[in-house]
C-alpha cells in the first residue's frame, strides 16, 4: 500500500432473471448513474432501455421494476461479467482489470439451466467474458452461443437504427 488509502471497488447488481430465462444478456459494470440508482442502465443517454422498449415493451418510459418484469416474461436474464471492480468514473475503459472480481457464473448457469445463448454488450464485457469466465465453465457451458452485441453507451457512437438492428437480430422478441 503505497499511501495508505485504497480506492474503493464499484459492486454490481443481482441478475435480473426467471428461473426459466433462455438468453442471457450481459454488460460490464454498472456506472456511476447506475449505482447511484440501484438500476441497469440508469445513465439517460444509454440506448439499452431504448432498445429493449423496441424489442421487449420494456421501454425507458416504463417503470423500472416493470421494465424487468417484461424483460424475465420474454426469457431474457441480464446480468454484469464483473461482480465487483474499481473504475474511476463509468467508462468500460477505466475498469482496472487488476481488481475485477467475476460474477459466479457456475452457479448462474446452474440455476439457469435453459439459458441457450448469451449476449455482451460491447467490447469490454465481451473480453472480460471470454478471458475471465469462459475458460472455468464446463465445456456445456463455455460453448454456449456468444454474441458481441454493439454497445448501448453513449460512448459508443454508433446510430441507434444501426445498434438496435443488431440487437434485433440476436434477440428476436
């Protein structure tokens, strides 16, 4: 310890999910918005609301526990890669990958037994996944369909028709 003070890791959210959940759609971490909302995606100019009110009536003008009540109705769990993690501010790219702490994934699955396909959303959740978790599930599991999806951040600077299409196509409502 160099000064004696430590920075403090951000703790993800519980699953959003139904025991009987078929995709599993997974982020990095919540950010700053989101922690300070105990909510997935509470930053306003994140697309994912916006997204899943397209695909799943699960809009941002809902109400968030009915957002997830729709969400675990269409089969759809949502989750972070990482349980726990220090990063400065909310950019995926600040995440300092020395401290994260993957969710129990064995235990998920275990609990989840018709999850046929998982979803990241963006790049960072997707390497976390494939590094971090990937290589300690059984090979059932680490085999199970993979989908980059184009990240929902405002970060992300993709045209939301563009992101929204791809979203369409790996989770079919």
């Amino acid at each position: 310890r160099r000064s004696g003070l430590r920075k403090s890791a951000s703790r993800g959210f519980p699953p959003i999910a139904a025991p009987d959940a078929r995709v599993l759609v997974l982020g990095s971490l919540p950010g700053r918005a989101s922690l300070a909302a105990r909510q997935y995606y509470a930053q306003p100019h994140n697309d994912f609301w916006r997204i899943m009110g397209e695909l799943f009536d699960a809009g941002p003008d809902v109400p968030y526990a009915e957002r997830a009540d729709r969400l675990r109705a269409s089969g759809i769990a949502l989750w972070d890669v990482c349980k726990e993690a220090v990063r400065p501010g909310s950019l995926d790219a600040a995440i300092e990958l020395a401290t994260v702490v993957t969710n129990d994934f064995k235990r998920f699955f275990s609990e989840h037994p018709r999850i046929v396909h998982v979803c990241v959303n963006g790049g960072t959740a997707h390497r976390l996944y494939v590094r971090r978790v990937q290589p300690l599930l059984p090979e059932q599991l680490a085999s199970l369909p993979l989908h980059l999806l184009p990240s929902t951040s405002p970060a992300h600077t993709m045209p939301f028709a563009d992101k929204l299409a791809a979203w369409r196509e790996a989770l079919p409502a």
